[in-house]
C-alpha cells in the first residue's frame, strides 16, 4: 500500500467504543462496546449496550464456543464458532484444517 506501515499492536487489549448515529427516521441509535481481547489466552469478550440493552458474549477458542447472555431477558445461549463466519461474531478468527479454531490477531481488524 501506499500508507504508511502498520504499527505493532499487543496481544492483550482491553477497549471501549462508542457509536452514536442518527437513523432516517429521526431517532438516535446508540451502541457501546466493552472488548477484552486476549490473544495468548486464545479467549475474548464483548459486553455491549445497545439502545439500553446489554449482553455479554463471551469466546473461548480452545473449546470454539461462545456464550451469549442477555440481561433483559434473562436469555443464555452457547453456539459452536466453527458454524459461523467470523464476521456474524465481531471477533476475527481462524480454523485450521483440522478444526481447531483461534482468535485472529488484532492486526485482523486494522
């Protein structure tokens, strides 16, 4: 590329991010991520408010599982990461050909 290289980046983070957009019909969307990323541990989480939500999705690449849990309703679920495209999650990661799944690095969403 043209720009200029990307700088090195850690294996551990913890991060928050906040967006807040207007939508056509005139009303304000608003969303807020907590994210802790840990490479080394193979495992990440995601705690997000949207509109007054919240949810916790919590990843562990060594048993590629995740975890959902939404407080306002009560609502835990468990999904198989190797079903989806790491795009549907938020978290990039790899599965390798024999199955075994791992957290992308950070440089994955850079």
């Amino acid at each position: 590329g043209s720009g200029p290289p990307i700088p090195d980046v850690p294996s551990s983070i913890v991060a928050g991010v906040e967006v807040i957009k207007g939508m056509a019909s005139g009303r304000l969307y608003t969303k807020n991520l907590h994210l802790s990323y840990d490479y080394p541990g193979n495992r990440a989480a995601i705690v997000k408010w949207v509109n007054g939500t919240q949810s916790r999705e919590v990843f562990n690449f060594n048993t590629t599982q995740m975890f959902k849990m939404v407080y306002d309703t009560q609502e835990c679920t468990t999904v198989n990461l190797t079903q989806y495209d790491w795009k549907e999650t938020g978290i990039p990661f790899t599965v390798d050909a024999a199955g075994k799944t791992h957290i992308g690095t950070l440089r994955n969403w850079l």
